[in-house]
C-alpha cells in the first residue's frame, strides 16, 4: 500500500474515532434528538464517514477509542465539533460544562487553561461561530501552542 493510502486510511480512522466521540456526546443524555442526528448527518458527511459506518458507530459508539489530535488546529477543529454538539440546546449546565472541561484536558489544551478555554467556548458558540472564528477565539483564550 503506498505512502498517500496509509495515510488515508489513518485518516479516516481518525474520523471515525472523533465521529464516535461525537456520537457519545449527542447521547449524553441517553438519547439523540432530531436537531443531534441532523447535525451528526453533515458532520458525517464532512469527516468523510459512510452510511455504514455511520450507523455502526450509532449502535455502539463505545467502539472507538477517544484520540487526541496530533495539530493544534485539529484539536480546535475537534473542540468546535464537540462543543457545537453538546451545546446544541443551548442549554450550557454545570454537567455540561464539566464535560467540557474534561474534553477540553483530553484533547490536549493545558489544565491550567482549560477552565479558560471551556468558557470561552461555551460564550462563543452560543452567539453560532463558524469553525475559523471560533479557532480565532480559543487561540486568544489559549496563547500556549502546542
């Protein structure tokens, strides 16, 4: 297999990992509404996921291990993502707002920061970012690149 496939495949697999985690999140409370399967619909679709695999990972999205990014800007690309799906209500709770912290730590950020970067993001996607906005936001909130 060449260079460019493995790459590839490792890509994808990177996807489905974080596409998982997503799922997890919409299921935070133990069921996804129609407003988290529509958004879990295009986010599939951006991370390149197919219809099978989709659905698998809806069955048992415990399959798929939790993986840090290795790029900053990958990192902020997976904390929009997980932050816009947890967010979706609109309704940020202090168990919500834990979560993030935690996700905040998992994906990377320092967890002298993450408090910082959590509420950051929460004030953030409340007011519908676009992905390159909320980057620009985190990065203030976050001047340690990793």
């Amino acid at each position: 297999m060449p260079n460019t496939d493995s790459y590839l495949t490792g890509l994808h697999h990177q996807n489905i990992d974080h596409f998982a985690a997503l799922v997890r999140l919409a299921l935070f409370d133990d069921r996804i509404d129609d407003k988290e399967y529509r958004l879990l619909e295009r986010l599939a679709i951006r991370l390149d996921i197919t219809k099978i695999e989709f659905e698998a990972i809806l069955k048992n999205p415990k399959n798929h291990p939790i993986d840090r990014p290795v790029s900053y800007d990958e990192r902020l690309e997976h904390l929009y993502d997980l932050t816009k799906m947890l967010f979706l209500d609109r309704n940020p709770t202090i168990d919500k707002t834990s979560m993030m912290d935690r996700i905040a730590v998992g994906l990377g950020f320092p967890a002298e920061n993450a408090r910082v970067i959590v509420k950051e993001a929460i004030k953030f996607f409340l007011k519908e970012p676009d992905v390159e906005d909320f980057k620009k936001v985190i990065k203030q909130a976050n001047p340690i690149k990793h």
